[in-house]
C-alpha cells in the first residue's frame, strides 16, 4: 500500500473507533425521558382541579414532549381574562333600562335595578311588566312597565341558549356556549320572563301564564370584529323585528340617528364606566322594526353570498351591517364573573421572576383595569392609558370626517406613547390601551418601532376591545422582535390564535368549548396550576434534559479517551482496546439507566422552595439570566473536560497494568490484551456509574437501583461471554473474566479509578465551585438539608443567623452570586 493509502486506511480506522465519542443512541433516551415527564405532568395531583358538573378530576393534559424544557424558558406571558383568570361562571349584577319616553329637554329617563331587584320597579308602577307585556316591541302604553318589559323580552329572546324542563318539578335550566348569555336568561327568568322552549325556528318564552313564540327568521352570529350578535324574529302578528346585543362601542355606533342626545351618551358612558371600575362586565341591547321589503332585499344579497364560492368575514360583517343600523337602546346590563383561586399570587410569582405578563382581552378598558388590580398585575405601579376610543368621543373629533379621525388618532396614539416610554424610563408603569389605540399602533409603519420599544420597557400591560387576530398579532410580533420564548393560555375559541402563534400554549380546560384545549401544548384545568408547571415542571424538565444529554456525552467520551493514548501504545495499528461486544451493548446496557433515570426522576431544588414566593421567583429567574441547564458550549465544557480528565487518569493508573501483564491465574498463563482492555472497560463503566451517584441530586430508590443494575451487568456479561470457548465462532473472551474475578489487584483497580479519581478530582471541582461562585441554586441546597420544617428555615439574605459577604437586600432578595457566600 502507498502512504497516501495507508493514511486514509488509518484515519477511517480510527474514524470508526472514535465515533463511539457520540451517543447515537441519546435521541431515543432523550425522547424516553421526555414522554415520563410528560407523565409525571398529567399524574401531579397538585395540578388536578375537582369539576362538580362533571364530577370528576380533571388533571393536566400534555399534548406534546417536545416543549418540557421551554416552559422554564418563557420570558413572555399573554393571559385572556374571562375563563382564564375568572372562573367564567357569570352572575347578573345590574342593568339600566332606558325610557322610550323622552323628558322635556328631549333627553331619555334611565332606570337602574339591581341584581333580579325589578320587582321592585314594577312595584312602583302601575302595571307589573309580565303584564304590560303583549308579545310587541313598540307597546308604549304603560310607560316605565313596557320599558322593562320590553328589557327583560330582549334579554329572554337574545341568545342562542337551550331551556331544558324538569317535568316533577316544572323548574328550567338553561345551557349554553357562553356563560353571560346563560346568566341573563336565568335573571329574565327570576323576573318572570322564562325561556320555556327553543327550536331552530321557534323561540317561546312564558311571561306570567302566557306563551309569546316567535318565529326566528335569521340568527347573526357573534363575530369578533362587529362584537355582537343578532336575532331576527317574527312575532304572532307578522311583523319582522331584529334584537342586537353586543359591546357598547358597537351598538351605539349603529344606533338611529338622533336615538340618543349628548346627554345621553354621557349617562350611557358613566353608567358604563361605573360597572367597569367595579370589575363587571357590560353588553348593550337595541332593537328596530324591519319592513318586509327591506328583509327580503337583505334576504337575497345574505342568500347569493351563502350560495357562492368566495365567503370571507368581511363580507359577513358588511351583509350583517346592512341590517344591523337604525338601532333604538333598550338597555345596559352588566354582570360579575370573579376571579379564580390563586390567580393574584400566581401573577405576583411571575412577576418577581422577572417574566412579563400582558392580559389580552375584549372587555372594556375600564374592567381590564379593574381586573388588574385585583389580580395583582398592578401592584405598586402606575396605570398609563391610551385609550383612544375615548378621545374619538370628544365633541371637537365627533364631527370631524372619517379621514381627519383617523390622522387624529394616529397622533394621539404617537404622541401618548412616546410619553409613555419617557415615564416607563423613569418609574414602573403598566400599559392600558384599548382596541382601537392598538391597531394604529401595529398596522402603522411609523407606531410600530414605537411600541416594540415601549414594550421593551415595561413588565405587564392590558390590552382591552381585542379581536382574536389582534391576540395573535401581538404574540407574533413578540416572538420577532424578542427572540424570546412566549406562552399564551386561554379558555376559549378567540384565545386559539394566540395560542397556536405563541412558543408554548396553554389550554383552560373551562366552560367554552375544546378549541383552546386542543389549540394548545398543555391543558390545565386552573390558571394557578401554571405557576407549577412552569417553576416546577419546567425547570425540573430543563434540568433533567441537560443531565441527561451532558452525562450522555460525558460516558460516552469516557469510553473513548482511552484509546487515544493506546493508540500510541500500538504504534496507530487500528487496534482496540476493548472487546467488540462490549462497545456494541455498552449505551444500551452498562450505562443506559442512569442518564435515563436523571432525566426522569432526579430534582436540583425541592418542589416546595421552587413554589415559595420568596424563593421560587428568584430560582426561576436565575435560569434565564445566567442561562442555567441550557444546552451549549458552557453547560458541555465541564463534562467534555471531566471525560478526557477522567479517561487520560484511568489509562494511567492502568497503564502498570496493561504493560506488565502479570495478571495471576492458575495456569501460568499471562494475560492478553483483551484482558487488560476488559478491566479498563469496567474501571470506565464503574467510574461513571460512580460519578452518577455524585451528581444525582434527589437519590431515589429506582436510581440508585438503576446504578446498582448497572454496576452488577457487568460481571454479569463478562461471565456469559467468557463461558464459552466458541462463541459466535471466536474465543477472544474465553475465560476472561475468571482471570480478572480472581485477581485482586483488579478489585484495587476498580476501587482506585471510581472512587480515588473522583475524590481527587469531581469533589475538588465541586467544593472550589460552590464555596467560591455559588448560585442561588447552590446556596438552597446548602441550606435546604438544615431544617425539617421548611416554613421555619431562614430566608437567605435576611436571617441574621446566615452570614453572608453581600449585603442583604430588601423584601427578603436572595444575594449576588458574584461573590463568595459563606452559608
């Protein structure tokens, strides 16, 4: 053979001896590891919720394994409001009925009631609505009486909810796919205006003792950019009527001209402003008269869109707007859905941990504030609005045309949020900004930089009178211009684009539907459980994937260090040191359960410190400042260095061994190489079962057991290989392993490479690490061993029995880590 032959003959050679240095095998382990901690997420009774209406536990629902370790990585999170921080359960608190009558000053008489209090009006009037009631919307003959009627009628005919009678008792229950709609009927019904029956082209509901049905004609569905939903029905004497319900900025905005006076906009505006500043939520009802003529030229245009081939929602809304104008006000109702268990502690925690956490809702601006507050998103922070639907309603932009208002806008919205990152500089605010204030600012070109950085510079905001596709603008353009790992959660079908936009999404098992639910990574069925899923579950997911892929990498470099130095020995022959069928099942033998068991079952911090509000934050936060657990260069180095430490000192101690070959056995025989390569093959496989048990922090029963196992397959193999004088047609092995077994200088090997190479070498490391650049990680599991009782353990860095070289910090801060701790 040529040199040039011989050269490429030798480097394929050794090509194919050092390619064990890659665990080809670490992609199944990694995926095994990951379906168990999937496991483990849906088998956490901390994290199951009891459901009376199904009665049953409804736990955490893991859709995918692949995004375990990122939940610890969000820096990002974007919350809808109702069903996911409020339990979506909603009871009818107050409402206002406005007069048909008209004042003298032409203004418009507006009655407040309180909860299911109408009795009350209909006391004060001389005919009780139930009676006053004819089946007819334009009956005015009883004054304040045909007001509430014709309140409580809309309120009873507005829905798309389902009665069910119980026959034994004559009670009805009511169910639908949202929870306020179910609210308002069950108040028309405490009011005796009662949803006796629905079909898909009949509605009837019992006022008092008399059945009024109605023929439903047409039904327009809620859509998110009109806000509202419509019913057409024909009432028992032929006339066509449509009832509108909705978000006030949509329902006034298509009210008959001169319905309303700037009066009574402003009582609309105060009424609405109250009931939002007390956490409620608030939709407006109207109504009109439709002439025949008027339907059936609307019927047509509906019917030549349903029957053709390009349908979009523009076109939807524009065909529901023609019919949707003209509107007459009946009425303001507003409704409490409070907030669920633990969500104010669950934001707080977030917010220590440095995450930003925005709420995205379609409310009114004044209730996401409310909500704010009383969810912790607020504290000790100043609220900036922009609320551009608000300046729009001043009396100089009124009447300005459709163009002027918005250039106007434009500049608010501009000018409003430049003077937001001056005061975000300087103080911690939250954002408050509406629908509208938010779409100039991510469809303008020139707002667009503005905002991203502004919202660089706060740590939580509310974004109300959003649509489903703003929801998920928002998030996408965070995953853009961040680069960092967003979480969305949400209830609800509007909450599935955010969520499929975001990194990581999480579904509410709630009352809405499933499509949040099967949108989404992770089902929960509480909004509190995701402060375990992201502190516990996450970082103990992202840890565990870091020991196992680094331990994987480390044995798996272990096992080919020593060749490099043998290959000198044997002058590059290509030769190996260990025996063939070793190096074949050693990952899937000797050394597979302890990595696997790492990425299982192994915890860095107890579960109970990384669910503290003191602690918990702060660990949480250290792992996306000094990038704690994250794959790369300066998590592998160590475990790269330790294995060619490790391997380089095994061959060493070996290396008397290996050159003088006086291994004793009984038949004067001298030992070979594959001897001598099979005691250096166990000395590599105890020593880093060995060192497994060092780094392993929670040693459990299966994982000791694991490396236990591990340890004793290999007596167990070299045995079976060598009681055989041909197997598989060789006898490299025959008898090996009675020379070693019955050499004690092999017991001294194995006892010098594990344990006196890791005392020498691991232990050092270790005690140099923790004593002189501890991490907050470090010092919990100095001080954790200490007390039982972890309620009655000292706070790092404000208990004056722990000296520390930092100066404490207030609030009970853990101290910097660039310095020396002593604990």
């Amino acid at each position: 053979y040529s040199n040039a032959t011989l050269l490429g003959m030798n480097y394929m050679t050794y090509f194919i001896l050092f390619s064990f240095m890659i665990p080809i095998s670490l992609f199944v382990t990694v995926e095994m590891c990951k379906a168990c901690q999937i496991v483990l997420m849906a088998f956490d009774q901390e994290m199951m919720h009891w459901v009376e209406e199904k009665g049953e536990w409804v736990p955490c629902r893991p859709k995918t394994s692949d995004l375990n370790d990122q939940l610890a990585l969000v820096k990002y999170i974007f919350t809808d409001k109702t069903g996911t921080l409020t339990e979506n359960v909603m009871k009818y608190v107050e409402g206002v009925i406005a007069s048909t009558a008209r004042l003298p000053n032409g203004d418009r008489k507006w009655t407040t009631h309180l909860g299911n209090e109408i009795d009350s009006i209909n006391k004060s009037c001389d005919v009780p609505a139930s009676q006053s009631f004819d089946g007819t919307f334009h009956n005015n003959r009883f004054g304040d009486s045909s007001d509430t009627a014709r309140f409580l009628a809309a309120v009873s005919l507005c829905h798309a909810v389902v009665s069910f009678e119980n026959k034994i008792t004559g009670e009805y229950t009511f169910e639908g796919s949202s929870p306020d709609e179910v609210a308002l009927v069950k108040c028309a019904r405490d009011n005796d205006f009662t949803l006796a029956r629905r079909t898909s082209k009949s509605i009837t509901i019992r006022v008092g003792l008399t059945d009024h049905t109605y023929e439903i004609v047409e039904e327009l569905e809620f859509t998110a950019t009109r806000k509202m939903m419509s019913i057409v029905l024909k009432d028992a004497f032929g006339d066509l009527l449509i009832i509108s319900k909705g978000a006030d900025s949509s329902i006034i905005a298509r009210l008959a001209s001169g319905n309303l006076t700037q009066t009574d906009r402003e009582t609309i505006e105060s009424h609405l402003v109250k009931s939002a500043s007390n956490g409620l939520r608030t939709l407006c009802l109207a109504w009109r008269h439709i002439p025949n003529f008027a339907y059936n030229t609307w019927r047509d245009e509906y019917l030549s869109y349903i029957q053709g081939t390009e349908k979009s929602d523009e076109k939807y809304d524009a065909l529901c707007d023609k019919l949707e104008n003209n509107l007459s006000i009946i009425g303001i109702t507003a409704y409490e859905d409070k907030l669920q268990d633990g969500v104010p502690d669950t934001i707080r925690f977030f917010l220590k941990s440095n995450l930003v956490v925005w709420m995205l809702t379609g409310d009114k601006l004044e209730t996401g504030v409310e909500i704010g507050k009383n969810c912790g998103l607020v504290d000790n922070c100043r609220i900036f609005e922009i609320n551009l639907v608000k300046e729009q309603t001043r009396e100089y932009i009124v009447d300005q045309s459709h163009e002027e208002r918005k250039k106007c806008g434009i500049q608010f919205v501009k000018d409003k949020m430049k003077e937001a990152i001056t005061e975000a500089s300087q103080e911690a605010i939250v954002l408050a900004v509406d629908g509208l204030a938010l779409d100039h600012a991510m469809t303008v070109e020139e707002l667009t930089p503005i905002f991203v950085e502004l919202s660089a510079l706060i740590k939580s905001a509310i974004l109300c009178r959003l649509t489903p596709a703003q929801k998920g603008q928002i998030v996408d353009l965070f995953k853009k211009k961040s680069n960092e790992t967003t979480l969305a959660i949400g209830d609800g079908s509007n909450d599935a684009t955010m969520i499929t936009a975001s990194d990581v999404g999480i579904g509410i098992i709630g009352l809405e539907g499933s499509q949040a639910e099967l949108a989404s990574d992770y089902a929960i069925s509480r909004f509190r459980h995701l402060k375990r899923l992201v502190a516990v579950h996450g970082r103990y997911s992202l840890y565990r994937n870091s020991m196992c892929i680094g331990f994987s990498f480390y044995k798996n470099m272990f096992l080919v260090v020593p060749q490099i130095p043998f290959a000198f020995s044997c002058a590059f022959s290509g030769m190996s040191l260990y025996e063939a069928w070793l190096l074949t099942i050693k990952n899937t033998a000797f050394t597979f359960l302890p990595p696997f068991f790492m990425g299982c079952f192994d915890k860095d911090i107890p579960e109970e410190v990384l669910e503290d509000p003191v602690a918990g934050p702060q660990l949480l936060a250290e792992l996306g400042k000094k990038g704690l657990y994250r794959v790369g260069i300066k998590m592998m180095l160590p475990w790269y260095c330790a294995a060619f430490v490790h391997g380089v000192l095994v061959y060493i101690v070996s290396f008397t061994y290996l050159e003088n070959q006086d291994t004793d056995v009984k038949d004067g025989k001298i030992s070979g190489i594959f001897t001598t390569g099979t005691a250096v093959f166990s000395c590599v496989v105890v020593t880093v079962c060995t060192k497994a048990l060092i780094h392993i922090k929670e040693l459990s029963v299966i994982q000791f057991a694991g490396v236990l196992i591990s340890i004793l397959l290999v007596p167990v193999t070299l045995f079976f290989l060598s009681a055989f004088e041909m197997f598989f047609g060789y006898t490299h092995m025959y008898q090996v392993a009675l020379y070693l077994m019955s050499d004690p200088k092999f017991y001294l090997l194995l006892f010098i490479t594990s344990v006196g190479i890791l005392c020498i070498c691991d232990f050092s490391a270790l005690y140099l690490q923790r004593h002189a650049y501890p991490s907050l990680r470090d010092l919990w599991q100095e001080l954790f061993p200490y007390q039982e009782d972890y309620s009655k353990r000292p706070l790092l860095g404000c208990s004056p029995n722990v000296s520390n070289k930092v100066a404490p910090k207030k609030e009970c801060e853990m101290p910097e880590m660039n310095k020396a701790n002593d604990t």
